[in-house]
C-alpha cells in the first residue's frame, strides 16, 4: 500500500475519533480548540462503554452503535445545559478574529507534520508491523475483534485464555482500530498504524495546545507552539510505538493533555478555558472513562498528576494569605472531601495494579543519573534535548514566579520523582508501592514526562518571544510615519514570532527525535531476520488467502510469530499470543500432531479443534527463546503431513493424518 493511498485512511481515521466525541463536545456547549482537543477522548469514553454494553446484550460491535450512543449522550447532555441555563454561546463571527486562529492553526499543522514525517520514516511502509512481543496480541486482538463481533474490555481476554474465566483487559485501542477496518477496508496492519499516526499527530498534539491554553492563556503564539512542542520530546509519542509496543498505554497517555486540562478546568487551577458550569464541571467525569478503558494506567497518572492541581486549589482558597473569606462549615466539609479524597486514592494505588510477577523491571540508573536525563529530557538513554531542556528549565523559572503556575510545578517535579524513583533506585517493597502502578518500567513512566514538560516549554518559549519582540522594537527604529504605530509592532510581532518558531523548531527537531526514530524503524523493518516473522515468513502468510479455505484451522508455535497469521490472512490459528493457555485438544495437537498415524488421542484432537494445516517458522523465536512443541516440530519427517508451501525456510503444511 502506498502513502498516498494512506491519506484516505488516515481522514476516515479523523471522522472516527473526532465526530462522535465532537458531537457531544458541542453538547456540552463546547467551541473552538476545546471542543476540537477533548472530542477524541469523549469518542473513546463512549466506545469504550458502548463496546461492553453491546457486548452484554449481544449486539455485533459497529460503528453504528457507536454513533447512536453519542447521539443519545449527547442528546441528555444537550437537555441538562438547557435545564441549568448555563452559557455556553459562542461569540458571534464578527467578534472573532482571523490572525489567531491562523497562528493556532498554522502550529497545529506544522506540529502535526512533524509528527507525521517522524512515523513515516519510523513505519517505511504502511504495511510494516511491530515485530515486538506484544504486536502479536494487539494485532490478533483486532482480528478476534472482528470475527466475534465483541470489542468488550470483559471480554477480550477470552482470546488467549483458553476457555477459562475472563477477566478485564484495556480494548478501546483495539476496537477503534477494527472499527476502522470495518469502514476502510484495510488490512489490519494498516489500520493499527494508521490509527497510532493520528492518535500522535492529531489527538495528542491538540490535547498539548489546549493544556497549553488552560495553563497561558488564549495566547495564539504560546498555544500554536505547544503543537510543535508536541512533536519535540523523544519520550513521546515515539517511545510506546517502539518498546513493547503498549499500544493501550499509549491511547490513555494521547488522551491524558485534554484529561489534565479539565481536572485543571474543573478546579479552576488554569486560564478560565471553560466557561459554562456544564462544560467545567462535566468535562474531567465524561473524559476519565476513557482514560480508564484505554489503560488504567493512564487513569492512575491522571489522578497522581491531579494531585498538586488539587492541593493548590485547596490553599488557594483556604491557606495562601490572599485567599477569600469562607466559613467554618464550608472548611470542614471541604476538608473532610479532601481526607476522602486520599482515602479513595491510596485504595485505588494498592489495588489498581499489575500482579507482582508482571511488575518484574528492574532500574537501568542511578538515582543523579536518572534526574540527569529528567533535566536534559534524554530518558531512555536518549541523546540529550538541550533546546527543549532549555525551554523546560527557562519555563520552570517563569512559573514558580507566578503563583498561577505553581500546579504545574507540582505535576512536574511529582513525574520527575516517579522517573527517578523507577529508573534509578533498586527493587525493593517501597519501590514497587511508589511505581508498582506503572509496572515498575521505566519507559511507561518517561512517557509521562511532556505531560508536565510541553506547557512548561511553552512558558519558556512566551518569555523568549518577548524578549524577540523587544529586541526588534530597539533595534529597528521608530515607526514609519506612513504606517500606524499599531500596524507596525503587529509586523514586528509577527516576525518576531515567526523568527522565534523556526529557530526553535530546528534546533528541537534534531539528534534526540533522530535517535527515537531510528529506534523505533528497527522495529519496524521487515527484513530476513525480522524479530517476530522474516519477510519469507510473511510472504507465506500473504499467500495463506489462495492456499488454505476459509474456515480451516492453522496449527502455530506462536513464539515463531506464525500465530500472525489470523491477524495478517484472517486464517484461524491455534494460538493467537504467546502468552495463552490451552484447552485439552490443542494442548494434544502441540505436543503429539506429528504422531498423529500412532497416537490414537490425535485426530480427535484435530477434528474437535478443526486443524487441517499447520505452519513452521523455524525454531527462532521472539525474544530469542525456546519454547517446546514437539508436536509441530520437523513436520516434513512426519507421514501425519504433507508439505504445501515453501518459501525460503517458512513451510506450510497439510494434515494429512485425519480424513
């Protein structure tokens, strides 16, 4: 597939995720950036709910549940404004200026290229998979999606379970990605990437503008720069399409600048962004189911990231010399809310985490090592950033001068002990009760890091354009007398601005963005010795459609990468992870199908399970193991099979055994 074929892909991408949350953004009397920033995180609250609902009362997961659900929404949200009388009126069109809109909008397109540039070169071709662990599940997971019609988060982890009891997993990533397959058509290698493209250069770079915006102000240059910020840190969005990949993690983390910004909203920390009660109030509750269901991770670093924006309206209003008159009774209860309030979240950190044997990372640092790379934004072992490191400290500076600002110094300086704590302090209980959340690994939590880092770039970046716009108004001479005096520092401004973006952006768009993505095309690049299949590997899986009917069963060592085959050839295989527990009659099938002729438990087996083919990719393995089934081993030695297809080492092969 080409790019340029990619490009209807990626609109019908943007219509998914922005028309259903859009829909009931406006509801709730939403405009403008806000209503463009949140919308995406809406669609996902919606989809994600919707999906276990549809799930439970048995109807097949489409985009038309979808849509419906966010009329209804929409429609009872519509109804409350009106019952609250609350203002939420655009100002007309000739109260709105052009030249703002145009800054803002020229950031946000030039943010959003940058990122699309960087994921193009990171993906090659449209086409290319994640050839890491966790890609065969998610890329299987939108396949089962598709064959059962069930994109319910209760639901999903019957894929790999064997039959057994199912239990909870994060699926809001991998149901938008099949329901864009539904309305594209494109495999659904093409539509994980497609998705992941405009979940970066889309979703995540407007939920930087508006944080941005709650945080400065409406100040067009600041908040058009927080769009090429966003395309400027190579902790993220990069970093969770290269390691893992956490495709769910990184839906939650995409979502987490508009989650931020109306926690910040809600308890009146930023600029006044929201101006209607419905909209303050409401926004933060619809967005946080969304958050949830794409990973509870992202929920966890909403509410441990909300936690200084708390407090600091708490002593705004209640301990800072300055703050307002209150009574006794509004203190006890506000106090008593926040007692609860921590009661609630030190129940939820015990609780809402992996099990210990999966939270098994160990630190990579040292602690003065791992506060290093937090200053000069080189987590990872990454090449220092100093141009954004710059704007970072310039912009801490800014803030802890405002008292307005000093939120954001808090949710800075909190991710910052988290990175250090989990990049550079040895396992131990403490530890894992700090970062046992994230599963103690380090990249989940430098993908955090901009969260605080983009608005406080952003602040650094407003002090330098003032002091562009000053240099220019001392050194350019007195206004021309043909010209208004208005008119010509408006000119100054704007190449001010401009002079001041396009330093800035070259210097950021340099070694660290070029190291992530190099990273990250490695694990892209389909070659001989790809990780997870070898391009003669796929080129078998691609002839799969002529080779073996519809409704045939391939028998696969998925650590081989072969269970890629239900994903890529929509094929069922018996195995669709390499983490997966099997029933009785594929457990016989892995251990015993080349005996197929002299073990009389067998073919029962076969017949139960449907196998009629099974594939052989060798015996090398993600992650470099060895993982034994003995049964799908040297099948061209065994009478139980007949060999079908070769290409290169990459065999197929018919069970011939079982009439």
């Amino acid at each position: 597939m080409s790019w340029a074929a990619m490009i209807l892909v990626v609109l019908v991408c943007v219509a998914l995720l922005f028309i259903p949350g859009g829909i009931v953004a406006i509801s709730l009397g939403l405009r403008g950036l806000p209503a463009a920033a949140t919308a995406p995180a809406l669609t996902v609250s919606i989809s994600g709910v919707c999906a276990i609902v549809m799930g439970k009362i048995g109807l097949g997961w489409s985009v038309l549940g979808l849509i419906v659900a966010a009329l209804a929404a929409a429609v009872v949200l519509w109804l409350v404004r009106r019952r609250i009388k609350a203002d939420a009126n655009p100002p007309p069109l000739s109260q709105l200026t052009v030249r703002p809109v145009l800054i803002q909008g020229l950031g946000l397109i030039v943010g959003a290229a940058l990122l699309i540039w960087q994921l193009v070169r990171v993906y090659g071709d449209p086409s290319n998979i994640s050839q890491t662990f966790d890609g065969i599940f998610h890329l299987n997971a939108i396949q089962y999606i598709l064959s059962t019609g069930d994109a319910s988060s209760l639901t999903l982890s019957t894929m790999t379970n064997g039959g057994g009891p199912s239990y909870f997993y994060p699926a809001a990533w991998h149901g938008l990605a099949a329901l864009l397959v539904q309305l594209s058509g494109v495999p659904v290698a093409v539509a994980a990437n497609a998705l992941n493209m405009v979940l970066a250069a889309v979703v995540w770079t407007l939920g930087c503008m508006f944080l941005v915006r709650t945080v400065a102000g409406p100040k067009p240059w600041v908040v058009g720069f927080a769009a090429i910020l966003a395309a400027s840190f190579s902790s993220f969005p990069i970093l969770l399409l290269d390691f893992g990949v956490l495709y769910p993690n990184f839906l939650s983390i995409c979502l987490l600048p508009a989650g931020l910004a109306a926690v910040a909203a809600f308890f009146n920390a930023g600029s006044r962004t929201l101006s209607n009660p419905l909209a303050r109030f409401g926004l933060a509750p619809l967005i946080a189911p969304g958050i949830a269901i794409a990973h509870p991770n992202g929920a966890m670093t909403l509410l441990a990231i909300s936690v200084p924006i708390v407090l600091f309206a708490y002593l705004r209003r209640y301990a800072l010399p300055d703050h307002v008159e209150t009574t006794r009774r509004e203190k006890v209860l506000v106090g008593g809310g926040l007692g609860i309030g921590i009661i609630f979240l030190a129940i939820l950190w015990k609780y809402i985490r992996p099990p210990a044997d999966a939270a098994f990372w160990d630190r990579y640092h040292s602690p003065a090592g791992a506060a290093w790379e937090v200053v000069t934004n080189s987590a990872m072992n990454r090449p220092e950033a100093w141009v954004v490191s710059a704007l970072v400290v310039f912009g801490l500076y800014v803030a802890v001068r405002n008292r307005q600002h000093w939120w954001l110094v808090g949710c800075y300086v909190l991710t910052a002990f988290l990175f250090v704590v989990v990049a550079g302090v040895s396992t131990s209980y403490l530890r894992s009760a700090i970062t046992g959340v994230w599963y103690n690994d380090s990249y989940r939590i430098a993908a955090i890091l901009p969260l605080s880092g983009v608005p406080l770039a952003a602040l650094g970046f407003e002090r330098l354009l003032h002091l562009g716009r000053s240099i220019l108004d001392r050194y350019w001479g007195r206004p021309s007398k043909t010209l208004p005096t208005q008119k010509v520092r408006a000119q100054r401004s704007l190449i001010a601005g401009l002079l001041v973006t396009a330093l800035l952006t070259v210097g950021m768009q340099s070694a660290p963005i070029n190291f992530a993505v190099a990273s990250a095309a490695h694990n892209y690049a389909e070659t001989p010795s790809s990780e997870v299949v070898s391009s003669d590997e796929l080129a078998l899986i691609n002839k799969l459609d002529d080779l073996v009917p519809a409704g045939a069963t391939i028998a696969v060592n998925p650590w081989t990468g072969a269970a890629l085959a239900f994903a890529l050839a929509d094929r069922e295989t018996t195995s669709r992870h390499v983490l997966s527990t099997y029933p009785a009659d594929i457990q016989i099938i892995n251990d015993s199908l080349r005996n197929a002729l002299t073990d009389p438990a067998v073919c029962p087996a076969v017949e139960a399970a449907g196998v009629k083919y099974a594939l052989d990719f060798g015996t090398k393995e993600v992650h470099g193991g060895h993982h034994d089934f003995p049964g799908l081993e040297d099948l061209q030695d065994s009478p139980a099979a007949e060999l079908v297809a070769q290409v290169g080492e990459a065999k197929l092969f018919r069970i011939t055994a079982c009439n």
